[in-house]
C-alpha cells in the first residue's frame, strides 16, 4: 500500500539503497537523508549492490556507475533483465547525451550528474519514487495490458516485467489509447517535473517496444511524426 502524507505533514521516508564506492560521497549522502528520515543501506561496489537490490525491499536504487568489481550499467542491466522495476537513480561524472541515452536505455529511471547539491538528489529521488507509481487498475487496449500493481505488462497470454519508467509510459498509451499522446506528455509522465528531452523518450520507447512488440507478428505502438506516440490495436 502507497504511503501518502497527510496533508502538512513531512513526506514519510524511503527505503534506500546507496551504491557508491567512494567512501566521502557515500558518508555524505547516507547521514544527509537518513537525517530527512530516509531508511539507508549501503554497498561499496556494484556485485555486493546487485545481489542487495535483488533480494528486494527498497523503494528507490541510487547507483553510482564508476563501480568495482561490477559497472553500474551492468548492474542495472542486470537488475532489469531479472525483472526487477524497483526505480533506479544514476549518479555519474559523464555527463555527454551519449552516456544518459545509454543509462536510460540499460533501465535507469533517472541520472543526476555529479557535483551535485544533496537537497536535489532528494528532490530527485522522491520523483523518481512517485511516478513509479501510476494509477491503479490495469489499462488494456486490445490484446495489450499493463498492471501497475506488477509492473508487468501481459500479451497474448504472455507476461512481460517491466521498469517502472517503460511501465508508466505504456500506462499512458494505453489508457488514451489509440489517441495520439504528444511528446510533452509522454515525458511529463515518465520524468515528471524534471523532464527529459525527446532523445531520451526515443530510447525508452524502442526499449519498449522490443519487449511488447518485437516477439509478436504485429507491432502495437505506432510513432506519429513529429507529435508523439499511440497504441493501435492489430487488425
């Protein structure tokens, strides 16, 4: 059940699971939110992180990328690949289109890049932890479906886990579907008010459709040129 402040009243804490190998940046952001009543927990390299995201439990992964013994892409690869939709903020110094496409395409949900100011990080990972949850109640547009509740998306009687951010995106398309959603509202819904560029909404949904379409004989989200996205049902 979603944990929902009252009204004037401090948002509740996450649970939280630092992935940081540098020990100054990972002391720093530990005792800032834990004293904004976050629950912490800590890994120093990306094979101890990936076995501690797995066993579950945490409401958002903050994830450094420059890792020992495991990279934070490989990790979080991995932490998808295993059905995992748990939100994932990035932390990094590569700050190039390049790289953010990349981080977005291998699951993250976010990247913030470093030096960066703690009250952000905050504000990033409770957004990151918001939009992960869409409406409830499953959305289908003829044979496809999304449950928020699984994050799993279910075609032609088959299951597909999904990230939080490729399930909220789908969340949309099928609830307007088959009316075209513009761009702006794709990225408002998936990056909230922190938004992202068209770029980055193009890698999500090619993810996307490589997990709902591809195996199937006839592709459901369709691009409109130049306005957005919307889901068709086969003929």
């Amino acid at each position: 059940m979603s944990r929902v402040p009252s009204p004037g009243l401090p948002a509740p804490g996450l649970r939280v699971l630092l992935i940081e190998d540098q020990h100054d940046i990972a002391a720093n952001i530990w005792d800032f939110l834990e004293r904004r009543g976050h629950e912490m927990d800590h890994c120093a390299d990306g094979a101890s992180g990936l076995a501690r995201a797995m066993r579950g439990g945490f409401d958002v992964v903050v994830l450094d990328l420059g890792l020992p013994r495991l990279d934070g892409l490989d990790l979080c690869r991995r932490l998808r690949e295993a059905g995992h939709g748990v939100p994932v903020l990035m932390l990094t110094a590569r700050d190039t289109l390049d790289d953010k496409l990349r981080g977005f395409a291998e699951g993250a949900d976010d990247y913030l890049v470093k030096p960066f100011a703690l009250p952000e990080l905050e504000a990033r990972i409770r957004a990151v932890q918001r939009r992960g949850r869409p409406p409830s109640g499953q959305a289908v547009h003829g044979p496809l479906g999304y449950d928020p509740d699984t994050l799993a998306a279910q075609r032609e009687g088959r299951r597909i886990p999904l990230t939080r951010l490729q399930g909220a995106l789908l969340d949309v398309l099928l609830r307007e579907a088959p009316r075209i959603v513009p761009h702006a509202r794709l990225i408002e819904a998936g990056w909230g008010a922190q938004g992202a560029d068209v770029a980055a909404l193009q890698t999500q949904i090619y993810e996307l459709r490589a997990l709902v379409d591809r195996p199937f004989a006839q592709p459901m989200i369709q691009s409109v040129r130049g306005i957005g996205y919307r889901v068709v049902a086969p003929a």
